[in-house]
C-alpha cells in the first residue's frame, strides 16, 4: 500500500529574525483577502490554465497550481491521468487530521492500486537559476544544520541556497527544494524512492518530516478552505464514508467561458514588499498568499 510518510525523526529546527533582502521577505497568516486587504491588478500574478489542475470534490473545488519545471515526470503524469478521466470518481480513501488528505487510486480506490502508467523517478529536490527568482521569508536552521532560506517560488514554499552562491556551480544553478506545508501536493510511494504513480496527498497541516523524502509537483491556489472538511478515516479500517473527486481537469482543457482565472499575489512586486514588511509569522508554513478569482 501506498504511504504518504516515512518513520524518520527530524530535528526541530530554529528561525531566525526576518530581515529584508534582494529575494524580498515577509509573511502572512490567512489566505482570505479582507476588505482592508487590497493591491493594484499589476500586483496579482495569473497562473498558468496549462498549469492548473481543478479538482471537483464533494467538498468543493481545490485549484492545484503545477510546477512542471520542479517536477517534470509528476506534472506530466498527473496532467496524463487528468485527461484520461483516471481521477474521476476516485475516494479520498486516507484522511488524517492534522495530515494530509490522501488520493489517486483510480484502479482499487483503497489505496493498494495505480495505473498502469509507468512509476516515476524521484524528483525529491530541484536545481534553480535565476530564471526561477524565490521571495524569502525567513531561514531555517541552527548552528548544528546551518542555516537555509526558505520564501516562495510563485506559491510554492520552498527552501534555497542563496542564488549568489550560482556563480560558483558549474551549472549556475543552486539547490532547493518544496516544503510540506498547509495546501501542498505531494506524490505518495512506497519505501522504493522510486515507486511514485498515481497516488498523492494534499496537506492539511506543515509535515517537516517529509520534505526531501516525496515529490512536491503543486500548492493549492484555490479552495485551500475545503482541505480540512474532508472525512477523517481510512477505506477498510471500521465505519468511513470518504470524500470523492468527482472530476478532476486540466483548466486549459476547460472552455475559457467557464474556467476559472486564478491570481495569486506576485510576491516579487512592490505591493507585496510593502504588505509582508507589516506582517509577524513564526515558520514559513504560517504564509498564505493571498489569492483571488475571476
């Protein structure tokens, strides 16, 4: 059976204070704009409807920004099985509060299937250069792991080695890589690195434990509210009635006249800068960007 997690201890990590910096810095705590919570159009960032995985659920709609160039395989995997119609109708079938909401077994709806698409190589970690610009936060770290920063590519958390360390790599390039935080998708495996394929889980809640140990391929854009009504329970462990996805698209494949457009707040504009100098935040998971629709 598919795991979203691994049995490994991790030590806590320490934060330091936020001071800004050429990868702009700051926070916020609730992705729900407020009408004292407004910015200029040229402040929101459009993603991408070829980027875009609309989740149908008998909780409401989850809008999964996808980052093919973080995880190539995945993306391209996840959008293939999409199109397919593999996600239709398929369970919730593993809910943890606190966790993770766990999905994609289109074959058994337990958790003991895939399809029959090939596994997917680990893509745990990524390579970013300056085509790939991260708003940080803050660091995490202590004197014992040394310290690494951690803000935002697009709306994804993640964790970087600063970029100006680019110029000493062969490839230009730095290391990085996504954080389990609240509205994250990640790809379920067995103990095989390897085996990811079908299955995945979006977060309920920050798991520091499986960064570096599963693919990150997308965070939710929209509908983060409905992540947390989703019925607690396992397929096949006592009395559970799951959530459903009852369809599940590509928004590129949906007419224009009916899709969605989701913004999400660019966090490398001016307004942003202003807005998150204003803002207190203890970990890079207590930061929602603010996002809207239209």
């Amino acid at each position: 059976m598919k795991t979203a997690f691994r049995l490994a201890a991790i030590g806590v990590l320490a934060f330091a204070s936020p001071a800004c910096s050429a990868e702009t810095q700051g926070s916020y705590a609730d992705g729900t704009l407020t009408s004292e919570q407004s910015f200029p159009d040229s402040a929101w960032r459009t993603v991408d409807p070829e980027n875009l995985l609309l989740i149908d659920t008998t909780q409401g709609t989850v809008g999964v920004e996808l980052y093919p160039e973080i995880a190539p395989a995945h993306v391209t995997q996840i959008k293939a099985l999409a199109r397919d119609g593999f996600y239709d109708n398929v369970p919730f079938h593993r809910v943890i509060d606190g966790f993770m909401n766990q999905t994609g077994d289109g074959s058994n709806g337990n958790g003991t299937g895939d399809s029959e698409l090939p596994n997917i190589a680990a893509e745990f970690d990524f390579r970013r250069g300056n085509d790939m610009p991260v708003t940080l936060v803050t660091t995490r770290g202590d004197a014992s792991t040394g310290e690494i920063g951690v803000g935002f590519y697009k709306a994804l958390p993640v964790a970087t080695q600063p970029i100006s360390q680019a110029i000493l790599t062969k490839d230009g390039k730095v290391a990085a890589f996504g954080l389990h935080c609240r509205g994250v998708t990640s790809m379920a495996r067995t103990s095989d690195p390897n085996s990811a394929n079908s299955q995945f889980f979006l977060m309920r809640d920050r798991a520091e434990h499986l960064d570096t140990q599963y693919s990150i391929w997308g965070s939710s854009v929209l509908g983060r509210e409905h992540l947390e009504k989703f019925n607690i329970g396992t397929v096949g462990d006592g009395p559970f009635e799951p959530d459903m996805m009852t369809k599940v698209r590509v928004a590129s494949d949906v007419s224009e006249a009916t899709r969605p457009t989701v913004q999400v707040l660019d966090t490398g504009s001016d307004a942003f800068s202003s807005w998150i100098a204003t803002q207190t935040y203890e970990d890079i998971c207590d930061v929602e960007l603010p996002t809207r629709t239209k």
